[in-house]
C-alpha cells in the first residue's frame, strides 16, 4: 500500500508514518515546519520530504490513503487534491481504528496521566510476553517507534486524546476509538479554544465512556469529584473505580504494599500510585495476575518528561515534567515535595499552551504551586502573539496563582541565570513545561544546575 501524510511532523503522524514504513508500506508525506525529533527519525527511515511546504503533485492515482494530520488546514491543496480525486482520506485516529478494530482496545483518556498508564499497560504486557499493538504519545526506554501495529496482536493500547481529531472532523481524537476497556484518569479543564466551558469538556468523557459495550470494563479514578459523579450515569458496562494503590517511602524511594513482599518503585508520587492502579486493572483485564504486574511495573522506568530525571548529585536533583495545566502542575509539585520532604523545592514551570495563556484561564492555577518552597513562572509574549491571544502580562500572572512569593519572567535570559543559584541546603528542581523555556536546553541548564550547588 501507498499512504502520503499530511502534515507528517506531529508527534503521533511521524511515529505512526514510520510504523507503516516498517510494515513494508510505501510512505510519503509533506509539512510546512518539521522540528527535532521528527525529523532526524523520519530521515532514518527515509520518509523525511525532500522540500518543506504543501505539493498537490505527490497526490496522484498511485496513492491508496491519505492520513491527515491535525496541524493542516480545511483549505490545504494536497488534501483538496486527493478529494478531487476520491482518494480514502483518514485521520490517524480513524486509521488506528481500522487497524484495530477486530482487536481488544485498551484506551486510556483523561486530562492528565493518560501517556504513563499507557507506557506502564505496554511496559507490563511486553515484560509477561503478551503481545500488543499500540500507540502512545511520548518515547519510552528502550523503544524505537511509539506506533505498532501487526496482524498478529490480539490486544491494543491506544492514549486516547481528548482533542480534536482533523481539520474536517471536530470530534475528540478518543471517540474515534470505541474502546472495548476505557479508562479515565481524571477530568481537569483544558484546551478552553475547544471547549469553551467545563461542563462542555466532561461530556466528551461522559460520551467515551459510554461507548465501552456491555462485555467490557470503565475504569476510573473514583478520587476525582466530578469523574466519580460522571461514572453514576454509565450503566451499560461493567465498572471498577480505582484510587492509588497503598505504598509507603523508605529513604527516598516509594514501595508498593504488595501482600507477599514490598516492591520497590523507580517512579514515585501519589498521582503515579493511582496511574499504577489503573494500570493494574487494565492489565488483570488482558490475564495478568497481579504477582506479574507487580515484578513488571517494578522495572517501570516512567515515560520521557513525566517526572524525569534529568541530573543529581549528593545535594542536588533536577527533574523535568510536561506538566502544563493546572492538575497536572499541582500534582506533580506535591508529589516531588512527598518524596523529598526535607529538600528545599524550586519548582519553575512554563506557560505555554493555548489554554494556560488565555486571561480567562489563567485563574485556574490558584494554589498548583503552593507546595514549593520557591515558585517561578515563565511565559513568552512571543508566543502568546504567535497564537494570536490577548496579551498577558506579570501581574496577572502573580495575581492569578493566588502567591505572594511567587517570580514571574517572560525573558528566558534572566530566567536561565535566576535558576543558576547556589543553594546552601540540599535541594530539587522541578521545571515544568510543554515548550522549551524560550529556547533553554533544561539537559545542560540541568547540569549546570547540579554542579553549583556541589
């Protein structure tokens, strides 16, 4: 088969483009903006177009399928081409499907946690030798291509993404996927240009749940208020509520209260013990006996940028996250402050998305980063223009987190040199974001981070 990908630099396009090169496909696809890591990955594998921009020319009776990227606009000519000539044009989410839909869906939504209980579904499954398809949004260990699909597996794991699905289907990505187990990890606002309001935004879960059949199995986060009241209205499948699962901390690292033996954790914080637990459930939906899951998850190194860490020393540690929204940022602070009680916390994050940049939204932060002993925010107004948003300013940044301490830059130079300072306790980093810090490299800002406070 032929397949030509519209806009195949997204993170999921280029990972699901090399997924099918693998398969023996013939591939080709175009962009008008190809950045790191897409596309060194998509010149490996000789899939990278020979010309940045649109080319109605490369759409012609040789290709099977268009795959369609979010990033490409209604008016796009390749895509107005191949409907000029009755071309099978998908989505990656209704692509996915097709390829999986004589197979068991494990899908995973939420507005935070989704990528890690689908890395630890995989991580799990791959370590009892049960063979799955998948596709998850960020890399992992030991991993070369985030997308597999076979004819072989009988399972899938698919991250089911609550935003749009192309520029000509408005519906959730995660709706396209008719999940035969679904899990909701929680439900926290966000992507506000989508969903203009919160009750807007908890019906697509409401919709995705109901979509499990009456043979499969909703599980969900029962600490979330709104999950939990939300789960009371789905009553055609069967149900398990799940919280964290008991663990205690012994000299800085999380154990499992297994009932043989604790397990010790490379992954810790109490929002990554109920990822675990869903996890868990998932799997025990596929076969695995929770004495497997348990030897499995215990090699769980975490996803790249959940929690991650970066460097560290005797007195020091640097971790970086993609946290961004307001949920995912105040649970991530607190469980850095769980597991280093004593350390002073520095925790820096970044407004970046269309959501955290958006004044009305922008309230919603009140309180997420309480729990530091020094707070730090940084937004760039060169985005904020590049969006096309109202402008922001520090006050109303300062005003909105609701702390009286807290550093607000939008100059990633003097950000950079005010992260550079030497701590005379033992301390942890936290930077936090879904961008780069205005073009900071957090590795080597990481290192030099470490080395001074030696």
């Amino acid at each position: 088969m032929k397949y030509h990908f519209i806009a195949i630099g997204g993170s999921a396009m280029h990972n699901l483009a090399i997924a099918l090169k693998l398969k023996g496909n013939e591939v080709t696809g175009s962009d008008d903006e190809i950045f790191e890591p897409a596309k060194g990955r998509l010149a490996k594998y000789g899939i990278l177009p020979d010309s940045i921009g649109w080319n109605p020319d490369k759409i012609d009776a040789s290709v099977d399928a268009v795959i369609l990227g979010m990033h490409a606009r209604e008016d796009n000519p390749e895509l107005l081409k191949a409907k000029e000539l009755g071309i099978r044009i998908f989505s990656y989410p209704e692509f996915l499907y097709e390829q999986s839909k004589d197979k068991i869906r494990i899908v995973v939504g939420g507005s935070h946690g989704k990528t890690t209980i689908t890395s630890m579904i995989i991580h799990v499954l791959q370590q009892n030798g049960i063979d799955c398809d998948y596709m998850v949004g960020a890399q992992l260990a030991g991993f070369e291509v985030m997308v597999k699909l076979s004819d072989e597996a009988k399972i899938m794991v698919i991250e089911g993404d609550e935003y749009l699905t192309s520029p000509i289907d408005r519906r959730p990505k995660f709706h396209l996927y008719k999940p035969t187990v679904g899990i909701i990890s929680g439900i926290a606002w966000d992507h506000v240009n989508v969903f203009p309001t919160f009750d807007i935004y908890v019906k697509q879960f409401e919709i995705f749940a109901n979509m499990i059949p009456q043979n499969g199995r909703f599980i969900y986060c029962s600490d979330d208020p709104v999950l939990k009241e939300l789960s009371e209205k789905i009553t055609n499948t069967q149900k398990s509520p799940y919280g964290p699962y008991p663990y205690f901390i012994k000299d800085g690292v999380t154990y499992l209260e297994s009932p043989t033996e604790p397990t010790p954790l490379l992954i810790f914080g109490r929002h990554n013990l109920c990822n675990l637990n869903a996890a868990r459930l998932a799997c025990a939906e596929v076969g695995v006996s929770d004495e497997n899951f348990f030897k499995a998850i215990a090699t769980f190194k975490g996803a790249s940028k959940r929690l991650e860490l970066v460097d560290k020393s005797d007195k020091c540690a640097v971790y970086k996250d993609f946290a961004h929204s307001p949920s995912k940022l105040k649970a991530t602070v607190e469980a850095v402050r769980e597991q280093f009680p004593d350390r002073k916390l520095v925790a820096c994050m970044e407004l970046h998305t269309f959501s955290s940049l958006t004044r009305k939204f922008l309230a919603e932060y009140s309180g997420a980063m309480d729990m530091a002993d020094e707070a730090i925010v940084y937004f760039d107004p060169h985005a904020i223009a590049l969006k096309k948003l109202p402008s922001i300013d520090s006050q109303m940044v300062f005003d909105a987190f609701g702390r009286q301490d807290l550093e607000v830059y939008s100059e990633s130079n003097l950000l950079n040199d005010r992260l550079l300072c030497k701590i005379e306790e033992k301390s942890v980093f936290l930077l936090m974001s879904s961008g780069n810090f205005g073009g900071i490299n957090v590795d080597e800002l990481a290192k030099k981070i470490v080395s001074l406070q030696a």
